[in-house]
C-alpha cells in the first residue's frame, strides 16, 4: 500500500487547461460546463492558467467563453494610502494656486491724501470755487463736487448735476 498521493504538475494542469480551450472551442455540452467549472473551483491555479491557454490559442470566442465560465476577479487592492495622497496632492496644489494668485497680483500701495475740498450750489445758485492747487471750478445750479488732492494728482467727483473746469 502505498501513501504517495499524486499533485496536479504545471505540465498537467497545463494540458488539461489546453484540453478545456480545444473542447470550448468545438462547443461544450452543459455536462462538460459543470465539469470546467468545477476544474477550475478546484484550485485557483486552474483558472490563471485556463485563462493563459486561452490566450495562447487566441480564439476571440474562446476567450469570451472562459470570461464567461471562469470570470477573472481582480486580486489587487487600492493602496490604503491612495486616498490620502489624493486629498494631499488637491491641498497641495490649491495652496499653491492660491499662493501664486496672491504673489503676481500687484499690490497697490495706500495714497497719502492731501487734502480734501466739499462744494456745492443750492437750487438756483450759480458759483465759480477756486481749489487748492489754483484751479477754477465753475458749478452749475444744485451741484456737488467733492474734490481729493494726493502728492502726485487730484481727483475729482462730480456728485450732482454739473460742472466744468
């Protein structure tokens, strides 16, 4: 009596894979189908290289035959870190835009104001203001003109009605 048990060798499964591919190939009975099936329950080898076989044989209808009867489960799990570098990576460049954005947009420095003049004209009065720097304002009837002076320039509001220089 003997207690040496017999493994499936890469050879034989091999062949036996490549005997499933030739039997797929001439159309299975629904007996043959529950026997591929349970061939390739059997060992989680059975299906890689059925799969490799059919590939092998590069039969499209082949191919689709062990899809369908031996469906290939995707074994690869997403990195647990994956996540984290995404939402990282969204930080790091919206940090980045927002630096960026703020470091070209040009700083406009604060004016030192001078000085500031107020006028106007009641209804029916007319008048001619003469400014700070010299300069005439004619104001028309009902009209407010309210006037900034800084180092380098004026500027002038006219708030109602009209004016002219």
């Amino acid at each position: 009596m003997s207690n040496v048990s017999q493994f499936n060798s890469k050879e034989t499964i091999q062949a036996t894979a490549c005997d499933w591919i030739a039997a797929i190939d001439r159309g299975l009975t629904a007996q043959e189908t529950e026997a591929l099936k349970k061939w390739v329950a059997s060992n989680p080898s059975h299906q890689k290289v059925l799969a490799e076989m059919a590939a092998l044989w590069d039969e499209i209808s082949v191919m689709n035959t062990v899809r369908e009867l031996a469906p290939v489960q995707n074994t690869t799990k997403p990195s647990p870190y994956r996540r984290w570098l995404i939402s990282a990576a969204a930080v790091f460049m919206l940090t980045g835009l927002i630096s960026w954005q703020w470091l070209s947009s040009p700083a406009e420095p604060a004016r030192q104001v001078m000085l500031t003049e107020h006028s106007q004209t009641l209804v029916g009065e007319q008048k001619t203001v003469t400014l700070a720097d010299g300069s005439k304002v004619y104001l028309n009837t009902d009209t407010e003109i309210h006037v900034t002076f800084y180092p380098d320039s004026r500027q002038v509001a006219l708030l109602k009605r009209r004016g002219a220089f």
